[in-house]
C-alpha cells in the first residue's frame, strides 16, 4: 500500500515543530494529525529554476519533517526571470547550493540540504531512496519515466511537474493504492432527527430548520436516539439522500420502534486511490479539467508536451522563441502522438518553450506543493492524475515577433521569450497600488519584482499596511523573517522584494496610513492621477467595498482576491467593461438566534458565543463602567437615565467598587467559585424552574424536544479538570481588573475554592423566559424599581472624588497569547456550558478559531491565487477592454478544484436614448452654481432636477420653498455645501460627489449617473 510514511506507524517527532504560534492559522486547514504526518515526511525536490524554489518554498512554510534540493546546474542570467531567491552575483554558481541558505531562512524547524552532484548529471534511482515524496521539475521525460518506474513499485510518492511560457503540466502518482484519510477537509456534518422508519431501507428525516447537506455514499452515526436506540454509536451506515431533509440508511427491520430525539453524525471514512504510473497514464491518460471553458486543451497539451521533450531530446534544447521551423517539427511529433491535436495551440507551445513566467510559476507552484502535502499527510483528495493549464488570454493583443523575443542580455530573457521587448517596456512602466502587505501582499510583490513591474523610469509601486509583523505571519508571509518581528509590514516586504530585485529599488514607496475616509488627504485626486491600477491584498470587506468605491470614483482598474484555507477567489474590476466588486456580494452569514444562545444551546458553537459574551460581561465591560463613573462628570445621570436598568447597573458599579472588591488574589478564587455557581447551577435551575423538563407548548407538544436540549445543573468538583480550569482562568482574569498578582498553583485553586460557602439558591416565581427572538426581551429589576430604592443603592457607592485616580483594568481580548487565560477561560467557560445540555465539547484549539474568529490560511492556496491575479494584471497592462479577456477565478486546492468565469459586465441604465452604467458619471468643472446644474439639466436632457445631495447633506429640493430656493440656486457649489453642511471643506477636497433627483417631462422619476463638481 501507498501511503504516507506515518499513517500506521509510531512517529518520533519533535513536537516543537508544531509550535502553535508559528502553525496558529495552517493548523486550522490541515489539522494536528495532518500536521504530524507531515512532520515525518522526507521530500526531494529537483530542479530549482522558479518553479521548483516555489514548491520547496511553499512545503517549507509548511512544516515537512525535510527538504532535499538537487539541482548542480550552473546559474544564467534568464534564471533571474523567475527564481526570486538567486541574485546577480550567483551567476554561474549551482543552483542548488546559492539557493539552500535563503530556503532554510524560512522555517527553523525544517531541515534543507543540498544532495550535491556535478553539471550535466541527471537525478538517478540511487539518490531519490529515504524520501517519502520526489518531486521532479522541468526534468526530461525520459529520466522522468525511469524516476517513476521505481517510486511506483517502492511506495515512493511522485510528482512531475513544469512551465513552459504561459503553460503548465503536472502528473501525480502516489502509488497502486494511495490512502485518503479526509478527500476534503470539512467539518463532519450533523443534526437532530425527527424520525427513523422501522423498514428494510429506513427513512431518517431530519429537524427542517436546516437541510442536512450529506450527499449519496456519505457515512453518519447517531447518538441520542430513544426508542431504536440500536442506532446509537453504530458502525458508520452508508447514506442515499432522498431529499434535503431526508436520507435513508439501510435496514432498521430488527430493531426497537424510533420514539424521538437522535443526532447523527457524518463519519469521514478513508478513501483508496489507484494511481497509474506514468508510463501507463503517458498511453490511457486521465484529465484533470482545470477551466471546462478549454474541455479539449487537456488532450492537445498531453501531446504537446510529450513532443516539446522529444524535441528536447533530439535537439538537445528547446524550441526557439517564436521559431517557425522549430515549431513545425514540434507540431509534426505532436500529430504522431495526436492526430487531432489543434495546431495553432501547439505553435504557441513551441514558441512559448524557452520562456518562463513567474506568475505561471506561482499557480503551478502553490498547485503541486498542496499535492505534495496531501502525499505527506493524507489529508484532501490528490489531483488524478494529469493536469494541463494554460492563461493564453494573457497574451499581449499586439503579438510580438520573432525579432522581438530575441534575448537582450537582461534578467527578463525569459519573460521576453514569451512577451517580448516591448511589452516588457509596458510591464515596467506601469503604476500600481498594493493595498495590504500581508499574505497575499508578500506574494504579489514577489511576483511583481520577478516581472519587473514598475521597474522602468515611469513606473512605481505604492504599498500600504498599518499592520507590524508577529510571530503566526511568519508561516506564510514568506518575506518576514524572525528578526523582523515588530517591524511594519509594508516596509520590511518593500525591503525585500528590492533585494530580489534590484531594479525596483526607490520604485516602492511603502506607507503604514490604512485607506479610508481618514487618509483621502493622502490617497488624494494627485495620487490616483499618480496611479494606473489598484491591487487589494486585503482580509476585510469594509476595506474592499471603500478601495471598490474609490477605484469606480477614479476609473482604475481593481483586482481583488482573497483565501480562505484551500480555497481563493479572484476578481477583476475593468472601468466601462465589468461590474464593481460592490455590485454583488455574499448574502450575511447567518445569526444564531439570541434566544438560543441564551437560554437553549444544541451545538458547541452556541456555547462558545456564548462564553464569548461571558468574557466581556465578567471582565471587560463591568471595569469601563466603573472608569466611567470615576472619570466622567453626571455618569449617573446621562448614562443610565434611559437605559432601563438602572438597578442592574449600579448594583454591578456597588458589586465591582465595595461589596465584592477584592484585595488578596484568594478573594478573586472565591468569586470565580461563587460565578460558577450562578451560571452553571443557579441559572440553570431558575430555567428549569420556568420551564420544567416536562414542560409541553400550548399544543400539547414536549417543550423540550426538536432543537431545544434539557440542561442539568452541575456540581462543583475541583478534581474535575474543566471545572478547575474555570476557576483559574477567572479567578486570574478577575485578577487582572484590580492589578492583583495572579497564580497557578492548581493546589491553591483547589483548596481555595473547596472552602467557599455557597449561599443555597431558591428559584424565583414570575421569571419569564423568552422562547423566541420574536418574544420581547424580559426585564428583570429596573424599570419597576422604586426611585428610593435606586437612591439607597447609589448612596453606597464612593463618590469619585474620593477614589482619584483609582482605575480598573479592562481586559482586552488577544487570542494569540497562551499566557493571558483569554482563550483558557472561553474554553472553560464553552465547554461547562455544553455540560450543562449535553453537548459534546471543543477542544482548545478549535475554541480559538471560533471565538477569536481565525480564518484559516495555508502559503499554497496564497501562491496560486497570488499567480492568478498576476495573470490578470498582464491584461490589464495590454490595456484589453473585452469582456471575455478576463476571467475570475474560484479554487479549492483540497478536492481540487477550478472554477473561471467571465467577469459580470456593468449593468446598463437608461434615461431618454442614452444608456450608462456605474462607471459614468456628470462632470462639472469651475465650482458652478447650483441654478447651472438645474439649468444644464434642463437644457442639455430635458430633465427637472427635484432633489440635489451631498455626503449626508440634502442641499436642495423642490419642496424647500421659494424662500430657500432664491438663497441657495445663486450660489457657488462649494459655499452651498460649506453652508447647510455647516462645515468647511478639507483643503485637500478638490472635487465633490453629488447626487440628483430628476424626472422626466411626464414627470417620471429618472436613474442618472452621479454628479462630480470640481471646485
């Protein structure tokens, strides 16, 4: 069997290679045990042009147990076209050697070596024994097989991967029987259950809040079945959907009759993969489709490329750039292959061999690096088993000559190979805009140095990042080193991508101002003007949506993208051709209702928001609210006149300031002790009190059933290791609010806490309950409190004055330091609660990406999307203005998957015979009066202006009165602005978006572009 060296072994790892803070977001996407397995692989990698360093980069970042480089060929000139860790001066040194040291930089934990060997001597069987995963790049076909026929029959994972130009191939074989331990790496799914038939082919129907999503030969489990209760924790039966909220699962004839209740449980069961080698998948090969828009590509680049390594072979080189009679004879050995293989695809082939491009490099890169990873660690589904891409579209229009992809002797031959001179000229003239230094941004600007972006005497690079460097940037944000820890973002990426080259030294301006509506005083009209393009490296919507308005303001071109573990998506936004990036969206996640999270959790996420929310109610908001009250004049009065809960919130200022202010560390165990009880036993016996276990609804139905799980209250045990771990968290986190020293001394905790008297609790008549979001929120204590009740409570508070310059500390949430109890609280806090209803708890690690919100990241998924943008860019440089040139992009590296489509063109709108889209607009120069715009209206469109806007501000409207009107129509825009505005205009503000009503001569209300007035 073929399978990842681990899997069924004993590992003798060092654990330290899965150091969380470095690890903290891949952890996310491959999981511990995935991580392990790839801490025990050994990989080769073979071939160290610019595709092979990005694959060794890329599983670097990673975490294999080591990397193996062979490559003792010599370094030339063309090499710096895609190679972004040789420099000027390696030149003629071995490849392998010069690049090992910058390798190793990027990850302390992996080993990298250089195998050795001398110029001209190929990889042979001998060298590639010890590896788990060989990895062979730009090598002829012929060793290629050889290599292969012994990785095949010894276990050995193999990939062939290359670039020629604008076209990429890659061959997996992992093996005659490859284990799969998780095809795709979603969470398992689950969900309560209605019914269960007692038949030969029983029917499950689920609770219809939520489909189900299994799909046909998914397995599941159940848990909490009553009545057929055989079911529970079953053997995984196989599933056949029969509709989103049914699926059956074979025969339950035998067993007991299904009374109610019942979770099932999706179970991941291990998939076997036969691989082919390649010498039988060079005959009966099987495509991996990469754009179905190019279904026939697959089948003409199979052949393709079989024929450029004949050629190779013959000649002893590659097809000339652009060569004719070169690409005669490879389209002759391509049609003994493939008769039918379209000639004019094969022609480009030909010319595009010698030539190497780094974005192409980066897609396939980031590709066979995940690939390489799922042979290591047996997670996601490997690519089976050939795959062919090609971006053709990002030819330039003007398709160069042979004479213009001759070599110039400059470090773009290769790029020049493919572009030729004078669109290398356009390349390096070009001014961009990188919003975000960050993943995405360190792999954009290494690209752009490899392609010489900005690199000629018009061109400049603006980078922007308010962020500084920590620790978990590291494993993907590969121009941040250990020693640039602290440092700004967009400097230390500026620094670096100059270093790789040279020629874009003083053409990166970095700057640490985030862009909004704060800084229009330097991202100004001079800067946009200053500019050709904007790139967004961003992790936010709010930031996107602003640059998306900024880029439609100013006419720019925008290209975003984003990951989100394996998966990437990509857009191009093209002035008068394509939608905005605000024109659609994702629709809003969706909430949990609050009425769930507070009263009737059934899975492990309500809990952890809840929990969440417990954070900030125990240890963030009570101290700013007694900061308040000390520092601000009135507190009283102005902040809790209206709010409703004037007895709740001074008793919790009394609580926080007398009655339980600590002042040893023990006095801060015996309120965590005393917190556990309200909320893990008090709470939960008032609500079973309100609605006791055999509650029934007004239709006579068990109250709680369906969704709604029945809690029990918990008894304090300090040997029990959540509770304990509750009591230190809160008891430290308390702490922290009054400056108190804090402990972990499990023994004092225990002794401590095992000492409390805990008042007995008497439920109370009347509480209500609310079931549903619907239902109005119950208040409990304020509004009916008499004010001389609310006036003795504030009598026992100390007036300010007399506690000057006392101040609580608010704890701020960090979730990335394991030292502050942050994240070992809501853990805690989480998984008691989930106690409490019975619901399986989370660990610590998968509590902090929920509540800390983590989005998962993984340098593989950042390459490729990275290479397909750059991809897009060249379109954008060539200045092509069809809508079927560009083409977004959606991956999943884990199934795998690609997705391209043609970018949504900008909707049209009409008035009278003109139609317009987003991108136009009405310009008016020399700060016109109002009355000119009206009047321009009218005389130019035949259209009544009713209504004039600007910002926030309704300047004027037809219903203003005539009064009004003659004040304001005489005026010059910019002064009407400053005067119902009541402010004056920034310095900065050259021109102002306006906004109109107008109706047409039926006095229909009419859609017309917005209104820039330059003033």
């Amino acid at each position: 069997m073929a399978a990842p060296a681990s899997l069924g072994q004993q590992m003798d790892i060092d654990e330290a290679a899965i150091d969380e803070g470095l690890y903290s977001r891949q952890l996310y996407v491959l999981g511990h045990e995935a991580m392990k397995r790839m801490a025990a692989s050994n990989v080769l990698i073979v071939g160290l042009q610019g595709l092979g360093v990005e694959i060794a980069k890329n599983i670097i970042l990673a975490g294999v147990k080591s990397v193996t480089l062979y490559d003792p060929e010599p370094v030339a000139l063309q090499d710096l076209s895609s190679q972004f860790f040789l420099r000027q001066e390696d030149i003629g040194k071995p490849r392998a050697a010069v690049t090992l040291p910058r390798l190793a930089e990027l990850n302390a934990y992996v080993p990298v070596r250089d195998l050795g060997g001398q110029a001209g001597q190929h990889i042979s069987v001998d060298l590639i024994q010890g590896f788990q995963v060989v990895v062979l790049c730009g090598v002829p076909l012929e060793k290629q097989l050889e290599i292969n026929d012994w990785t095949h029959q010894n276990g050995v994972h193999f990939v062939a991967t290359e670039t020629r130009g604008l076209f990429g191939s890659v061959f997996n074989d992992f093996g005659p029987r490859f284990t799969c331990v998780d095809a795709t790496g979603e969470q398992p799914l689950s969900g309560m259950i209605v019914s269960v038939d007692k038949d030969k082919e029983a029917l499950v129907t689920c609770l219809d809040e939520t489909r189900h999503g299994l799909e046909d030969g998914d397995f599941v489990t159940f848990t909490e079945v009553q009545g057929m209760t055989e079911l529970n924790n079953c053997e995984p039966r196989k599933v056949t959907v029969k509709g989103p909220y049914t699926f059956t699962i074979g025969d339950t004839s035998g067993y007991d009759n299904y009374k109610t209740g019942g979770i099932f449980s999706q179970v991941k069961m291990p998939k076997f993969i036969d691989f082919k080698s390649l010498r039988q998948a060079l005959k009966e090969p099987e495509y991996f489709i990469t754009d179905f828009a190019k279904f026939d590509r697959p089948s003409i680049l199979h052949a393709g490329f079989q024929a450029l390594s004949q050629f190779r072979q013959r000649k002893g080189r590659l097809p000339r750039p652009r060569n004719a009679e070169d690409a005669a004879e490879v389209v002759a050995l391509a049609k003994t292959i493939d008769a039918d293989a379209d000639e004019k695809i094969l022609t480009e082939l030909s010319y595009q061999a010698s030539g190497d491009i780094a974005p192409m490099n980066a897609v396939i890169g980031g590709f066979v690096a995940q690939e390489v990873l799922k042979a290591c660690s047996a997670k996601f589904h490997p690519m089976v088993q050939n795959m062919y891409f090609d971006s053709l579209e990002s030819m330039p229009t003007e398709v160069p000559t042979e004479a213009d992809v001759q070599p110039v002797g400059s470090r773009y031959d290769a790029q020049i190979a493919v572009f030729g001179k004078s669109f290398q000229q356009k390349i390096a003239n070009f001014r961009e805009f990188l919003v975000g230094a960050g993943a995405i941004g360190c792999e954009m600007l290494k690209n752009w140095s490899m392609i010489g972006l900005a690199s000629g005497p018009r061109g400049i690079i603006h980078v922007t990042d308010l962020d500084t460097i920590e620790k978990s940037n590291l494993n993907r944000q590969f121009l941040f080193r250990p020693k640039d820890l602290g440092k700004f973002k967009s400097e230390v990426a500026a620094s670096a991508v100059a270093d790789m080259n040279p020629d874009l030294s003083g053409k990166i301006l970095s700057k640490q101002e985030p862009v909004g509506p704060d800084t229009e005083k330097i991202y100004d009209e001079a800067f946009f003007d200053g500019i050709d393009g904007v790139t967004n490296a961003l992790d936010n919507i709010k930031a996107r949506l602003y640059m998306d308005q900024r880029c439609v303001f100013y006419r720019k071109a925008l290209l975003d993208s984003g990951t989100l573990g394996t998966k990437g998506n990509t857009q191009v936004i093209i002035p008068d051709v394509t939608e905005s990036y605000a024109s659609s969206q994702d629709p809003p996640e969706k909430e949990t209702p609050s009425c769930t999270i507070k009263n009737f959790p059934n899975a492990i996420n309500h809990t952890i928001e809840w929990s969440r929310m417990q954070f900030d109610s125990l240890f963030v908001k009570p101290a700013q609210a007694v900061n308040a009250y000390l520092s601000e004049p009135n507190y009283l009065e102005s902040n809790l006149k209206f709010s409703g809960q004037q007895k709740e919130q001074i008793e919790q200022l009394t609580s926080f300031l007398v009655t339980n202010k600590p002042l040893t560390f023990e006095e801060c165990i015996v309120w965590a002790r005393l917190q556990f009880e309200r909320d893990y036993g008090n709470d939960i016996r008032q609500l079973l009190f309100s609605l006791p276990k055999d509650a029934v609804t007004s239709t006579g139905q068990p109250f709680w059933s369906g969704p709604k799980r029945a809690p029990d209250p918990l008894t304090f045990d300090s040997n029990d290791p959540t509770h304990l771990a509750y009591i230190i968290s809160a008891a430290n986190l308390h702490a922290f609010n009054y400056g108190l020293r804090g402990d972990s001394d499990p023994a004092l905790f225990r002794k401590v806490a095992d000492t409390v008297i805990v008042p007995e609790f008497t439920p109370k008549s009347g509480v209500t309950i609310q079931i549903s979001d619907s239902d109005p929120v119950p208040q409990q204590g304020q509004a009916s409190a008499a004010d001389t009740e609310i006036e003795n409570l504030i009598a026992q508070l100390p007036a300010p004055a007399s506690l000057a310059g006392y101040r609580l500390s608010p704890v701020e949430f960090e979730k990335d330091d394991d030292t502050n109890h942050h994240i070992d609280f809501i853990t805690a806090a989480s998984n008691l609660r989930a106690m409490n209803y019975g619901i399986n708890p989370a660990d610590r690690h998968n509590t902090k990406q929920i509540a800390g919100k983590i989005i998962p990241a993984i340098a593989t998924t950042t390459s490729l999307v990275t290479g397909l943008v750059c991809l897009e860019l060249f379109k954008i440089i060539d200045g092509k203005t069809k809508l079927d040139d560009y083409k977004n992009g959606f991956v999943n590296l884990a199934l795998p998957f690609f997705g391209f489509s043609e970018p949504i063109a900008a909707p049209k709108h009409k008035y009278g015979n003109t139609e317009w889209t987003l991108w136009d607009r009405f310009v008016f120069d020399n700060n016109p009066t109002l009355q000119d715009i009206v009047s321009w209206f009218r005389t130019n469109h035949n259209l009544e202006v009713g209504m004039v806007s600007q910002g926030v501000s309704m300047l004027w409207s037809s219903f203003v009165g005539k009064k009004k009107s003659q004040e304001r129509l005489p005026l010059k825009f910019s002064n009407l602005v400053e005067l119902v505005s009541k402010k004056p205009i920034p310095p900065h503000v050259k021109q102002l978006v306006t906004e109109v009503m107008v109706s047409d001569e039926d006095g229909e209300d009419v859609e017309v572009p917005f209104l820039v007035v330059r003033i």
